[in-house]
C-alpha cells in the first residue's frame, strides 16, 4: 500500500513537471517572439510555426495540469518529448547550432535538451499510469468512458483566456525592415536586414560607414562580410577566409563585441543607437557599389 501510494504520487509529480517544462518553454519563445523578428530559412525558423508552437504547448501544458485523460496524455507526452529528442539531436549534431531554441532567447545547448527529453521519456515510461498496457486499444478506450466534461469547459475556457491575449500580442508585433529604400528618422529602436532584397540596387548600409570604407565600396567589385561577434557560425567562416585583406567586414553592434576572438585586420561597426537584426554571417558582393549577389557563407 505504502509503495502504492508513493508511486502515484511520483506520477503525479511527473505529470506536473513535465507541464511546467511545457509552459516555462511556451513563456520564454512567446517573450521571444513577442520582442525580436524571426530571423533564419526553415520551418523551425518560420514566425507562424513558433506561434503554433506556443498554442501547442500552452494548450499540451494546462491539459496535463487539469489530467484529463491520463493513459493518452502519457503516450502523446512520451511521443512528443520522444519527438524533441531527435530535433535537438539534428540541431546539435546536423546544424551545429549553439542553442536549441526551445526555450526563447535562453541559450541551452542543445545536447542538454536531448539528454534532458530522452530522461524525461524515460522517467515517463518508469512511472506511466497505474496498470497501463502497451496496446493502442486500451488508450482509445479511455475516450469512449470519459465523462468529465465540465472539467473540460474549464480547462477550454482556461486555454482560451491564456492564449488568446498572448496569440494576438504575437501577430502583431511588427519590425521594421531595412531596405534598399528605407529612410531612417532616428525614432526607429530595432531594424530587421533583409539583404535579399537589396540585389540589383546600392548597397545601402553605406550610409552609415565610414568615408574610407564607402570609397572602397563604391570601386570595382567588393566581397563584404556582415557578421555579428556572438555568432559562432560567423566566427568560423571568417576563419575559412585565408586573404582577408580582399574582404570588407561590417560587424553588428553586440553586448560581447568579443574582437580579439576573430582576429580581423580591421572592420567597421554599423551604429549602435539602434538594434540591428540579421541571420548573420552574410557575404555580399558588390560592383561599383551595386549589390550582384547574396550568400551565406563563403563559397
């Protein structure tokens, strides 16, 4: 009986824990979404995919608070973080990403993330509900003898008053976005770079170099690296760069500006008064001072 009791409430723990990861996770990327442009190609980059995301673990989160459906709410439980496991494995191991994005702006390496999702899967299979099988039967079966539904309009409308403020907040938040055309008036805060759509017009970060550099750029034909010193991607390609002297670099103001790690010749700095975003590193020819090509790294 003793043994009985505790493994309940081990379960009941379990299923708390894995909420709070849920919604602590669903918290940070909403704050995160909420204050920075998505930057990145891909559906794990997309703006819409991640306020999906946040629905869903919002919505995953506060059901597992309120239990319903025990046995299919461990097996989606044990699926999903099965699920997260591989994503922060291809993260870690694929794209060699330094953090795993799941929890916002908070930085974790994403080899802890798959650690972590694989114990949970494990702590999950260990302390499953009381006398679960293994057979797709016995979950669906619990469907057809549930009857708590007032249960289940409190936890609706509880889902409902969380998400809906958040998911509105979300879609529209707005960034401005530097163009070939953009004219800044000094009230701007945060700037997206979108270089893609500045090929076949001026490079127009010129306005904000020095004399000496905007000489070079306007000559001949120019290979220019936009980096950021946060970004380890950044770091490694202007590594792979042997010539650098053939080479113009513009830096992202950043809280670390870590200099001495890049061993760059010289470079010049666009203006910290405003918050620059881009998908750093970003390689930009020019001729003549027009821009013929964009790439992510060196080719």
């Amino acid at each position: 009986m003793f043994g009985v009791e505790i493994k309940l409430k081990m379960e009941l723990f379990v299923r708390f824990f894995v909420a709070l990861i849920l919604l602590v996770a669903a918290g940070l990327k909403a704050h995160q979404l909420a204050t920075t442009p998505s930057l990145g190609d891909g559906l794990l980059h997309a703006r819409w995919f991640n306020i999906f995301v946040v629905e869903f673990e919002l919505f995953f989160g506060i059901w597992l608070i309120f239990g319903l459906l025990p046995k299919l709410s461990w097996l989606a439980s044990v699926g999903l973080f099965s699920m997260l496991s591989v994503i922060s494995f291809y993260k870690a191991a694929i794209l060699k990403e330094t953090s795993c994005g799941c929890f916002g702006a908070t930085e974790i390496n994403p080899w802890f993330t798959t650690v972590l999702d694989l114990m949970i899967v494990l702590i999950l299979v260990v302390f499953r509900p009381k006398e679960i099988i293994f057979k797709l039967q016995n979950f669906f079966m619990e469907l057809g003898n549930f009857k708590r539904f007032r249960l289940v309009i409190i936890f609706v409308l509880t889902w409902f008053l969380v998400t809906v403020p958040i998911t509105f907040i979300l879609v529209s938040a707005k960034f401005e976005t530097f163009t070939s055309n953009s004219v800044l008036n000094g009230h701007e805060k945060s700037i997206v770079i979108e270089p893609s759509q500045w090929i076949g017009k001026d490079f127009p970060l010129s306005q904000f170099l020095e004399d000496t550099v905007v000489d070079k750029v306007v000559k001949g034909e120019q290979n220019i690296v936009l980096f950021n010193f946060d970004c380890e991607e950044c770091k490694r390609v202007v590594e792979n760069i042997h010539n650098k002297s053939s080479y113009i670099f513009i830096a992202i103001p950043s809280e670390k500006n870590n200099k001495v790690l890049f061993d760059l010749p010289e470079y010049s700095m666009l203006p910290d008064k405003y918050q620059w975003w881009a998908d750093t590193p970003i390689i930009i020819v020019l001729e003549n001072g027009i821009v013929k090509k964009i790439s992510k790294g060196v080719e």
